[in-house]
C-alpha cells in the first residue's frame, strides 16, 4: 500500500523499534546488577590477604604466618601453594660463600634480614662437611660435599633434598661446573630439575661436553654437543631460559639447553676482565665494569646480539647515607631536601668518591628485575637498576687465609619450591664408558 499514510507512519514504527530497543538494554542491565547483588558476599580482607599476598611474602616470613588461621595453615602447606610461590616474579634473597677453598664453614649472606634461610651450612644434608653451592635457581640448589664426592639437589629455605649420582666424568677440579635447571612455571607441579655438568672433552683441550641429568629418568647421559670454552669458570654458572650458562676466562660466555640440545656462545661487550653474567627476568644479562660505571647488557633471543639494559655509576651504587637528617620543621623542608638526597648528593658522591676498579668486583645476579650486586671490600650491595633502590648485607671479618674478593659466590633466590623424588636408573650402556681417562 502507498500513499501519504503510509509515508508519515515509517518513522513512527522506526521510533517504535528504537524505544523496544532501549527497554531492553536497560532490562538488561538491571537484571545484570540484581544478579552481582544477590552473589556472595564480598570476601573479607584476611582471606583476599590469604589467597593473593602470602604468595609474595619470604619463606621464613611466610611460615610465621601459619598460626593467623587454620585455613592460612591449610594453604600455606598445600603443594599447588609451593608451586605458585616459586612461579610468582621475586628477586634474589643473598649469596652463599665459602670462606676459603680449604674453610670447611659455609655462609649465606641475605640482602634482607627477613629473607633467609634456616640453616646456613645447609646442616639437614647427610654430608659430612658444610657442602659447597654449585649453583641455584628459582630456589632449587645443586650442592657438593667434596669430602663424600656426593651431590643433592636441595631447598634450602624448607631443608628438602634429594641425592643425585655423581656424574659420568671424573671431575678434575676442586668444584664442577653444575648448573641446575628449574622450571618455576605453574606447570611444574612435581618440582622436576634438570643439571647440566660441563666437562672437558681432554685435559687442556678447551673443547667442552656436557652431561645431563633430569629428576624424570634418574640418569646422566652425555650429549652430542661441545663447544670451544677455553678456561671455562665453574663458579660462573646461571641459569637463564632453560638454558646453563658459564663465563670464560677468554671472554665468552657459553651456554647449553638440554630442551633443545644445542650450543649457544656469547662474546663479552666490554672489559671481559671485569664482567659477570647473570639471570633477570628469564633472561641472560652481563654486567661490564666500564671505567666508573656498570652496565647492564641484555642476550637478544634471536640473534644472539647484546643490548644495553641499564647503566649506573659505581658512585651510585655505593653511595653512602647522608649523614644530616631532615628537620621536622615542615613536610615541605623535608621533601625538599629528601630531593636534593636524590640528586645533588650522588653528583657531590661522584667527584669525591673514587674507589680503584680492582678494589669493587661484580658479583652473580638472579631475580624479575636486573639488579647489580658489587663486592667493595667487606660490603655486598645489591642496585636496582629499575627503582634505584640499594640493598645492603655486610661480610663478617675475614678468617686467617680467607679472601672475600676470591671466594666464589652463589646467587640464591628463596621459594617453597618443591623437590621431585628422584628414582635412580641405570645409564645407557652406550654411556657407562663415556668418563675420559
């Protein structure tokens, strides 16, 4: 039908269809608010306390909280808690040193006090002497009692532990170039590690094999691959990746995946005679000591390239507090002066703070955020390079013979990770010869 009629009513049923339209949204939306009001009540603050900050608080920090409330006890000793607290970002808790090669004493120096571990000699090992800390990582270590030629794979912020068999090679120096290997993702619920031992193929050689163990077979197997690394560092070794890195005494880094089987090699980007390389973020970073500076370099993935992370002065680092104290005169003083703290005192720190590049040595580094850790005398300084925060652990006095800037350092990260039991196989019978002569 047509005609003006017809005409003049279109846009009334167009009005029609617009109004329907909006009453239904907003029925919508009301049916939608009914529904979030008639839920559950909204959770009080001990328990969103319970489900999403204890699993950022230290170990030790942690465990005091066990009495707050049966249901905190429940979950703080529940293993899908474990697992979460290893996979959650956190940065490095201290360092494990020995003394001198020959001091049987083993000490873990914690860059905050609250964030340490229960027995610093790791005294729940069956060993018959303090161990020696190859390496760490995501709170899982590797250690080894020479006086027993034993081997664990521990956690040292909750004393369990699991014994490991010595690997296929003879070790021919006083520590072995152990590297473990966590994965701390939520996926890992069993707490399965992985250790890659470097070995030299032939003494004096330079040519490195690696053998590799897992918690899922209960073997070691050495694999295909070698690699150039003359004067490999066994302290040096970090994990990153999924990946076991070493430094070299040549200026190299290399590094070797037990997931893939291949070799990585990295060359120093600056004085390979003052660098370190470290774990951030799942990465591979160095720090080069540059004239009085630091800087942080970071492994491109894909190329293989370094590029700058991050750059701090030496002053910075090591800048001391000033020694006034605000006034409490005004908030406004206070701030003003907290602000020429920030600012005008490390540039005044800089021109009157010269301490010689021998004198400050770059320690190993692990955690979320890159952070530089330097040795200056008896002081260990850890510098957020994101935050330009500063913590701050000092070394006891030296024992007769003993010298902090030659001991060997182990970087350590506490978490309630779990260790996999680990069941002991046979090695294949292509490897039972495979330990050089």
């Amino acid at each position: 039908m047509s005609g003006p009629g017809a005409d003049a009513a279109a846009p009334s049923d167009g009005a029609e269809q617009l109004r329907a339209y909006r009453e239904a949204a907003r029925r919508r939306l009301r049916e939608r608010v009914g529904a979030i009001a008639r839920g559950p009540v909204r959770a009080p603050l001990a328990d969103v306390l319970r489900d999403h900050a204890l699993v950022h608080l230290p170990p030790a920090a942690a465990a005091r909280l066990r009495l707050v409330h049966p249901s905190w006890a429940r979950v703080l000793a529940s293993p899908l808690f474990a697992v979460a607290h290893a996979a959650a970002p956190r940065r490095g808790s201290g360092l494990f040193v020995a003394a001198a090669p020959d001091d049987p004493g083993l000490l873990f120096l914690p860059l905050d006090a609250a964030d340490t571990v229960p027995s610093p000699p790791l005294a729940f090992l069956p060993a018959s002497s303090p161990p020696a800390v190859l390496s760490s990582s995501h709170g899982v270590a590797c250690c080894f009692s020479p006086a027993d030629d034993a081997y664990f794979v521990c956690n040292p912020a909750t004393g369990s532990w699991e014994g490991v068999p010595c690997p296929p090679c003879r070790i021919t120096w006083p520590r072995p170039a152990i590297v473990v290997v966590f994965d701390a993702s939520v996926y890992n619920f069993g707490g399965d590690f992985t250790l890659v031992c470097a070995f030299e193929s032939a003494p004096g050689s330079g040519i490195y094999c690696f053998a590799v163990f897992t918690s899922v077979t209960g073997a070691w197997w050495v694999a295909d691959a070698v690699a150039p690394a003359e004067g490999l560092i066994p302290a040096s070794g970090v994990a990153a990746g999924g990946v076991a890195w070493w430094r070299t005494t040549i200026g190299t880094a290399v590094g070797y995946s037990p997931a893939t089987g291949r070799v990585e090699l990295a060359v120093c980007p600056g004085d390979s005679a003052h660098w370190e390389i470290g774990s951030a973020a799942g990465r591979l970073h160095c720090a080069v000591l540059a004239a009085d500076d630091v800087v942080v370099f970071r492994l491109d993935g894909h190329g293989g390239c370094w590029e700058v992370a991050a750059t701090v002065s030496v002053a910075e680092i090591l800048q001391q507090r000033r020694p006034w104290q605000p006034d409490s005169s005004s908030d406004e003083e206070a701030g003003n002066r907290a602000e020429q703290d920030r600012t005008g005192a490390i540039t005044a720190a800089a021109g009157r703070f010269r301490m010689p590049r021998d004198d400050v040595r770059l320690l190993p580094f692990q955690g979320t955020e890159v952070e530089v850790v330097l040795l200056a005398g008896r002081r260990v300084v850890a510098f957020d390079t994101a935050r330009r925060r500063r913590r701050e652990a000092l070394l006891p006095e030296q024992p007769a013979g003993a010298d902090w800037g030659a001991a060997a350092y182990a970087v350590h990260t506490n978490t309630l990770a779990q260790v996999a039991r680990v069941v002991l196989m046979e090695p294949p019978d292509d490897q039972e010869v495979a330990s050089p002569s």
